[in-house]
C-alpha cells in the first residue's frame, strides 16, 4: 500500500505562482505513474498533469497551457507541480494520484485559492 500527502497549497493572487509536493509512503517501490488531479465543488475531478515512472511528463489538463510543470524525484519519493501564472479559474483542491501494483492510491488533497 502506499500513502500521499500533499503540501503546498495556499492563497494567492491571480498571476502569482504556488509550488505543490507530493510525498509517497510505504510501498514506494511498487509506484508507478503518478499525477495531479484537481476538483472544485459541483465539477468533476479533472487531470491536472501526469508524469510516468522513469519521471517523463505525459499530460496535462488543456487548461495548462503551458503554465504548470510537473517534476517527480523517486529518490525523495515526491512529485512537485510548479503552478505559474495562476488564475482564479485554478481555484480548488489539488489532489495526488498514484498507481502501484495495479491500485489507485489518493491523497487528501490541499486547497489553492487564487484571488482576482
């Protein structure tokens, strides 16, 4: 089983930046691809962006664009979403995915407000 915590979340103002963390426990070995996920209240769950094992990027949210850069260190165990650029429309709970040994595995989640 593995575990996720994510840290980082917070308020800022619209342009200004926010890194997130993700720190994997437990069977950390047996991870896979790992990602970030965000929701806000009444809205589907949507992809974020998503980073293969090996650290490779794979996808992002269309509504990326650019701005957002996902980074994974499997020495440390963390994967990173350095977020620029942000609006208020990015406003909500940012949560971490990973895939290990054919289970998902979630963390809580860490909540971003972007002020206008």
């Amino acid at each position: 089983q593995v575990q996720l915590v994510e840290s980082g979340g917070g308020l800022v103002q619209a342009g200004e930046s926010l890194k997130l963390s993700c720190l994997a426990s437990g069977k950390t070995w047996t991870i896979g691809g790992m990602a970030w996920y965000r929701q806000t209240p009444g809205k589907e769950r949507e992809l974020v962006a998503r980073i293969t094992r090996g650290g490779v990027p794979r996808e992002f949210g269309d509504f990326v664009k650019g701005r957002f850069t996902i980074r994974r260190d499997n020495t440390k165990n963390t994967v990173d979403l350095q977020m620029n650029n942000l609006t208020p429309e990015d406003t909500a709970v940012y949560s971490c995915y990973a895939q290990a040994q054919g289970l998902n595995s979630w963390g809580r989640g860490t909540q971003v407000t972007v002020s206008s």
